[in-house]
C-alpha cells in the first residue's frame, strides 16, 4: 500500500508529497518499530534529495537510535547509516557560516565517525575514506573552540586533532602506489598548522622530486624554507638563517631552470636574498641583468637600490653609471642627479658633483628642497662659485630646518667677497 503511493512521487521527484506520504504512515506506527526505522531512513533520502540537510540529518539519527535499541538492520547496513551520519553532520558543519554552529556540527561528525570506526574493517577502506577521516579531523582542529578564556587549552585540543589528522593522511598516502594529491595538500595545511615546518619542507622536496611541473610546490618550497630562515633570526641563531635562506635561493633558482618563479617580483625577491647573505656583488650582478632584460621591474626605486648597492662593494663609479641611465629613463627626477652628486662628491670630484647639482635643480630640485639647496651652496662656496652659493643659500634660508645653515654660508661667501675686494684695493 506504501509503495503504491510513494513510488509514483518518488520517480516523478515529488518530494514534497513523498514526504507528507512518509509524515502518514509514521504517525500510524509504533515509534520504535521496524516501518518507523525504515521510514525515517527513507525520509532522510528523501530530505537529501531536496537539498534539506538538516531534516535528511535529523531523520538519519533517528533511523540509527532505533537500530541502536532494536537491531533491526545487519552489521554492515548499521555501519553504513553511522558513516551517512557523519558525512551529512560534516557537510551541513563545511557549508554553516556560524563558527560554533560548524564546530558543534563537525563534533557530530566526529562521535558518528568515532563510533564507526570501533567496528570498521581497514582493508577495506578506500582513499576517499581515508581522505574523509582525515579532512574531518583537520577541520575540527581549525573549528575547536575549546575554552574560551583559556587560549592555551585552545591550542592544545586543535593540536590534538590536526595530529590525528596528519595520522590519517599517512595511512591513506601508505594506502595506494600513487595517493591523491588532495593528501599531500591537506597534510602540508595540517603541519603549517601544527608549525613544523622541517616536516612540511621534507614532504614538499618530495612533491618537486615527483612532481617538478607543479609551480605551486616550488612557491611553497621557497616560502617554507624563507619561513625557518625567520624563525632561525628569531631564535638568534644566525647560522640556521644563512642556511635556510641559502635553501630558498636553492629552490628558487632551480625552479627558474624549469621555466617557474621568474616573474619580477619573484626576481627582485631573489636579488634581496643574495643581499641577505651577504653576496652583494651577485646580487647586484643579478638585479643589474634583471633591469636591462625586463625581468625585475625597471622602476626608479630599483636603479637607486643597484647604485647604492655599487657604493657599498666600493664601485662608484658603476654607481655613478648606474644612475647616469636611471636619469635617460627619468628626466625630470631631479632626485636622481642630486644622488650622482652624492657619488661624485664622495670621490672627491666636486666639479662633477657641482654640475649634476646644476641638473638638478633645472628638474625642479631634490626631494627635500632644503637639503637639495645646502649642498648645491656648499659646492658652489667650495668652488668659488659664489654668485651661485647666495643664491643657493637663500632658496635654503626659506626653510626652517636650514635657515641657521643658510646664514652661515651666506656670511661666509660675504666675507670671503669682501677679503677679495680688499685684497684688490690694496696698492
């Protein structure tokens, strides 16, 4: 009688009245029956069908709590509602936005999953298996609440699980000749959350040795082993740094040879590890091939950081080159002619660095006007050119933080005019 007037919904996807159908014939039987226990498992695939999930849950959870007194199901049917339980709890926890929501859900996972894996057969376990109990677990460790005004228990209970996670991950990579990746990924997740970071570079060498076409493994590689150069900094243990950046430049370079991590951003961040350990000579080797080919971005702010870099090695005059192109590039950054100055006048070529001041101030002068105007007047007083140095030392003077400088050179030149001109008077 049932089935005469549930299958015609059923097959025309009716739920609706599937549903009021099963809704009749559990109000007319006892509550702990076998046709209750039936009727709630058939209520919950139909609730499943129509993308009810909670129902589908509620209505499953009653089919077992029955099953659980009665025993009406075989061993196996039994096993296989508790796995449906858990699955439906953990996908309704995956797709709940509420935080608490998702953990309470998730733990309702977890006791359906605990509770069948007690009778559960491991070789008969596939990868998805394996996969599920360990996404499970990984979640739960990212959800636990734990105390709430007790951080430390917190992170003591999500630890725990995230272990428990990368244990079931390792059965399930032991499980097949060739695992999904989905595990290596999720076991990657789980020790980045569990901050062990040795482990995580071990299993990504691994994943480029196998697998040497996946950008992603390299760019991870190289920010793993950048993350223990960090920690090593922290801990003041300088040796461990130097070595793990080594191993980032490692990674970085040999994943340039197979055609990855060589965008600019990429190349310029290789160029400042090669600062980082000292090599400043390759590194500016390397940034100095990077901006005339295009593979560092040729911004102004990179051409001063390779002259700069010059100077420290003690090439100035490379910096002085250097700069010189940055000024084709940019012609109305005045910045970049004040800066060849710098050079100049740091070599003891005031001449050359008076007239890359006259430059600069034809593009409109120096970034910091009073500083710009000073020096412009410094080297004009050094060479005599003083017409030039009051008229520096004036533009100087209408700054605050240079106008006690100013006045000083300006008395200066004054004097040193007016010794000439007694100078010239004298018989």
């Amino acid at each position: 009688m049932i089935n005469k007037t549930l299958r015609p919904a059923n097959d025309a996807k009716d739920w609706d009245k599937a549903l009021s159908v099963i809704a009749g014939v559990l109000a007319k039987v006892p509550p702990d029956s076998y046709d209750a226990t039936i009727m709630y498992q058939i209520r919950s695939q139909v609730s499943y069908q129509k993308s009810d999930y909670d129902t589908a849950l509620e209505a499953l959870v009653h089919c077992v709590a029955i099953n659980d007194q009665k025993h009406y199901f075989d061993a196996k049917t039994a096993q296989e509602l508790l796995y449906q339980v858990s699955q439906f709890s953990y996908q309704i926890g995956a797709t709940n936005k509420d935080l608490k929501l998702q953990a309470a859900y998730f733990l309702k996972a977890d006791n359906a999953l605990e509770k069948w894996l007690i009778n559960a057969v491991p070789k008969n376990f596939t990868q998805d298996t394996y996969l599920y109990i360990a996404t499970l677990f990984f979640s739960r460790g990212q959800t636990e609440p734990g105390a709430a005004d007790q951080k430390a228990v917190r992170d003591k209970d999500s630890s725990a699980l995230m272990e428990k996670a990368v244990y079931w991950i390792d059965r399930g990579l032991r499980s097949a000749a060739k695992p999904r990746d989905n595990f290596y990924q999720l076991k990657l997740a789980a020790l980045y959350q569990l901050e062990r970071y040795s482990d995580a570079v071990e299993l990504l060498e691994l994943g480029v040795k196998q697998k040497p076409d996946k950008k992603d493994y390299w760019q991870q590689l190289a920010a793993t082993y950048l993350q223990l150069a960090t920690l090593a900094e922290e801990k003041k243990d300088m040796k461990a740094n130097f070595a793990y950046n080594v191993r980032v430049i490692l990674t970085i370079e040999r994943a340039q040879r197979l055609g990855y991590m060589s965008t600019p951003k990429e190349n310029y961040n290789l160029v400042g590890l090669y600062f980082t350990i000292g090599q400043f000579a390759h590194a500016c080797e390397l940034l100095e091939k990077g901006l005339e080919s295009g593979g560092i971005e040729p911004t102004r702010v990179n051409y001063e950081l390779l002259a700069g870099s010059y100077q420290q090695i003690h090439m100035e005059l490379r910096s002085v080159a250097t700069l010189e192109k940055a000024a084709k590039i940019f012609p109305k950054a005045g910045q970049v002619e004040y800066q060849i100055a710098q050079v100049y006048f740091g070599i003891d070529k005031e001449r050359e660095a008076f007239e890359h001041m006259k430059r600069c101030i034809a593009k409109g002068g120096t970034e910091k006007p009073s500083v710009g105007w000073m020096f412009y007047a410094f080297l004009a007083n050094d060479l005599r050119e003083f017409d030039v140095a009051l008229k520096a030392a004036a533009e100087a003077a209408k700054y605050p933080e240079s106008a006690k400088q100013a006045a000083q050179i300006t008395e200066a030149v004054n004097a040193t005019i007016e010794n000439r001109e007694n100078q010239r008077k004298k018989p």
